[in-house]
C-alpha cells in the first residue's frame, strides 16, 4: 500500500485491519493462518498495513469484475468459539465505500 491515492480510504483500509489483529489477539472470531504467521514474523502495524493492502487488492478485484465476496470457510481445526467471523463486516462496509467512490468519480 503505498501512499499515492486516497488518504482517507487508505486509513478506513488500516484501521480496519488493525480492528481484526485486535479481534485475532482476543481469540475472537476464526482465524486465518496467513495472519498469525506474519504476526509471529513482524510488528502489528505492519501486519495491519500488509492486511489493508490484501484487503484493498481484494476490493478492487471485486469492483473490476463484479463479483460477490465470499469468504472462504475455515477448517473446523482452526474456528474459535461459537461466534460468527466479524471481520467480514469491515471489508463489506469498505467494500460499499469503495463503490460509492467509484461512482462518485464517473460523475465528475
């Protein structure tokens, strides 16, 4: 993520990330493997940059082609507790700003 672009989307995509570090900390919600292992190798504000730039890579993707978001479903091994994933919410609320920017632009 660099920063060229939008300031303020750039930040609703770092704070969100460090919203799920958070959660993943607590042992709230399933986790992802990919986030605990750069969790183990660098600092939490630097996973959270790396988790907005998926997150961002992931939403101009859905944009470009039109798709719905579906997120993959965790192994059973790696689920915590009864609780449904709440880190969906943040990259769908993204997701429905990314959109009205792309919409507000075609307008100009």
């Amino acid at each position: 993520m660099t920063r060229a672009g939008d300031e303020a989307l750039r930040s609703v995509l770092v704070a969100g990330a460090t919203a799920v570090i958070r959660h993943v900390r607590r042992g709230r919600g399933a986790v992802s493997p990919w986030l605990v292992d750069l969790l183990k190798r660098k600092p939490p504000k630097l996973a959270a940059v790396a988790l907005a730039n998926k997150m961002a890579r992931i939403a101009w993707k859905l944009m470009v082609s039109g798709e719905i978001y579906r997120a993959k479903p965790m192994p059973p091994a790696l689920a915590r507790g009864d609780r449904p994933d709440t880190g969906n919410i943040s990259t769908l609320t993204v997701l429905s700003w990314c959109r009205n920017l792309q919409e507000n632009e075609q307008l100009v």
